[in-house]
C-alpha cells in the first residue's frame, strides 16, 4: 500500500513539474515576442519602462520622463501597459466632461 502511495505522489510531482515548465516556457515565449523597442514592460520589481533596445541580456528601458537604465533580461516580467496612462485618459475624459456648462437653473433651490 505504501509503494502504491508512494509511486502515485511521485507520478504527480512529476506532473505538476513537466506543467511548471511548460508555463514558463509559455512566459518565455511571449516575452521574446513583446522585446520590440517601443513596448511598455514591467519588470518583477513593479517598474514600469518603454523598451528602447535589446543587446544579448541587458535592455534598456526608458522612464515616462526619459530617462534610460538598465536591465538584466530576466528581471522582465512581461509586456504590460502602466497603469498611469489610463488614468491620464480617465482625467482627460472627466475633464472634457467638466467643460461642458450645466443648467443652473435647475441646480437652484426655489424660494
């Protein structure tokens, strides 16, 4: 019974393994595709950087403001779009809402 046991815990561990390394090969995959300058990513730290250029494992990424730094390759998590621009367009929306003149009229309480 315990040989029993003992082999189906390792037919699982095996398993769950050969999955593990075909999602991170999955990963792998994607991110060699997203590596074309010009792509936002994010890097496991939670940095956010437009791609600027790839030279073997290091990359260059640049800030909102410009500047540029360098990155081992693995330290990239994935393409990924900042969260800030959608909030810059969230603002901009609102704002364009703002501009439009409301009835006050309507808004008075009446005596």
């Amino acid at each position: 019974m315990l040989v029993v046991m003992g082999g189906g815990f390792f037919l699982m561990t095996r398993m769950a393994k050969r999955q593990q390394e075909k999602m991170q090969a999955e990963q792998d995959r994607r991110l060699q595709e997203a590596l074309v300058p010009g792509t936002w990513v994010r890097t496991h730290s939670g940095f956010y950087g437009k791609l600027v250029e790839v030279d073997g494992d290091v990359v260059t990424l640049a800030t909102p403001l410009g500047d540029e730094t360098l990155w081992h390759k693995r330290a990239l998590l994935g393409a990924e779009q900042p969260p800030f621009a959608a909030a810059e367009e969230e603002e901009t929306s609102s704002l364009e809402q703002a501009d439009v003149p409301k009835d006050t009229e309507a808004d008075e309480p009446q005596a």
